[in-house]
C-alpha cells in the first residue's frame, strides 16, 4: 500500500499523461467538464456502489484527469475503486507506459476520508483519449456497522491533495482534467455535483400507479390484490413496489380506498389516479 500511495501521489503532482511541471505553462481550454457522482442507499454492515460519470467532454477529448473523493469515515468506508467504460478507450493495450503505471490509478486513504482517482494517457493520437461521456469509475464500499439508519454520507469530487507544482507551498485548488498541445497543457474547466450514500433500507418509489401486483398494468386483478393484502397480509403480502405503486390516494398508507380507486379507473368513471 505505502508503494501504490507513492506512485499515486507522484501521478497526480506530475500528471504523466500531461507532461506537468512547474515549467510548462497551462492555458484555459474556454470549455467545461462536468463530474458527477452517483447517490446509493445501503443498510448498516452492508455495501455499496457509487458510480462516478464524466459528461459534456468536449471533441478533442481528455488525456488525463484527476481527483479526489472525500467522504465521511465514521460512516463509510471505501474498499476498492474501479474503472469505468468510458476508459474503454484502447489505451491500456497500446499506451508504451501502461507497463509501468497503468492508465487507470485509485487509492483509497480510508483513514483520513478521502481517495484519489486518476486516468491518463502518454499516446498523443486523441482516439485514445476519453471521449464522449459515461462512468469513468465505481467506487465500492460499505456502510459501518454502527451507522444509523438515516445518517449520509456526502461523496464530494475535490481537487487532489497535493502542492500547486513541485517548487510551491501553496496547496492545489484545481481538478486537472485537459491534454497537451504544442508543449502547453490545455485545462478544462471542471463542474462538480457531489453523491451521498445513504444508511437504511432503499425506498421503493412508484413504478406504475395502481400496478400493485406489478404484472405491468392496472386493472381490477390490482384492487382484489390490496383488499387481500389488507384481509391477510401474511399470505398476501405485497413487494415493496408493488406496495409504493398501490398507495394511490391521500392520506398515504395503503387502505381499502386505494382499492376503490382503482376500480374506478377500471370501470371507467375516472380517467388516471
């Protein structure tokens, strides 16, 4: 571990696949690139995944791109990060360096609440590079077994934790995410929406108002199906969504008016719920 955290910490100062140091002068691309990281729900104990999605990558594409992840370790914790289809891109069979650091790079730092993620590239022809846009990689947790139902942890996409270059003491306040040309590294603006993950049961939302025996329609086989389930829930329990679909009256719960109402809607006398 102490050997990868080193690797990591020297990639994401010197940013192979952009040729980074502290001589080389940086130009603002005039574009932005949106990182998103998902949301998930998991119970005490148990795991999790949250994917992280690069969009709005704009055509030249990105050679490289780096970040850290910070989160709350009293919470989560993360246990491996893997790559995403966007970094499908052929590089890894192709690029001459990915024998000695592969394209796609993580540590997690568990301890101190954050990850760093890293992707990059040494081939200089732009059909290797990312392009488009799609997961670029999944962070894969669990959920601390003391953790309370309803508690949240934030996924925040922040800039890596390192010094502006190899000869300044001021700390990094950018994500890298860009390419070179003609010896200038060209940066992207970078958009951030944070994730979260969540500690409980996930919520079933309504698929189909009405569907509560989630055949995929609403008939009058759904309103026999609550009035079972309200007689004899034991025998005629319904599925969490088949339970969010039938509640389709206030106040919420599931009654005998939930019923009704769906009759209504098979009968004709109404025309939605």
């Amino acid at each position: 571990m102490k050997t990868k955290k080193i690797v990591i910490g020297t990639m994401a100062a010197a940013m192979l696949s952009l040729s980074v140091c502290s001589l080389i002068p940086a130009a603002a691309a005039g574009e932005t690139v949106q990182i998103i990281a998902g949301n998930a729900t998991a119970k005490a104990g148990e795991s999790f995944e949250v994917e992280v999605t690069i969009a709005d990558i704009p055509d030249t594409g990105v050679r490289g791109c780096s970040f850290s992840i910070e989160f709350d370790n009293s919470i989560i914790t993360i246990d491996e990060i893997t790559a995403g289809a966007l970094t499908n891109t052929g590089a890894s069979s192709s690029d001459p360096s990915a024998s000695m650091l592969p394209n796609f790079n993580s540590i997690e730092e568990n301890d101190e609440g954050f990850a760093s993620v890293m992707w990059s590239t040494a081939i200089d022809d732009s059909t290797y590079w990312l392009k488009g846009e799609g997961v670029l990689c999944t962070i894969k947790g669990t959920v601390a077994s003391d953790a309370k139902d309803g508690a949240k942890s934030s996924i925040d996409i922040v800039p890596v934790r390192r010094n502006e270059n190899s000869e300044s003491s001021v700390a990094n306040d950018v994500i890298d995410c860009g390419y070179m040309k003609d010896d200038v590294r060209v940066s992207y603006e970078v958009k951030t929406t944070s994730g979260s993950v969540t500690v409980g049961a996930e919520t079933a939302t309504a698929k189909l108002k009405g569907d509560a025996n989630c055949d995929g329609t609403v008939s009058i086989a759904d309103a026999a199906a609550i009035l079972q389930m309200l007689g004899n829930n034991d025998k005629y329990a319904l599925s969490d969504d088949g339970k969010a679909n039938a509640d389709v009256v206030e106040p919420a719960g599931i009654t005998a008016a939930d019923a009704i109402e769906i009759q209504k809607l098979d009968a004709g006398l109404i025309d939605k719920l």
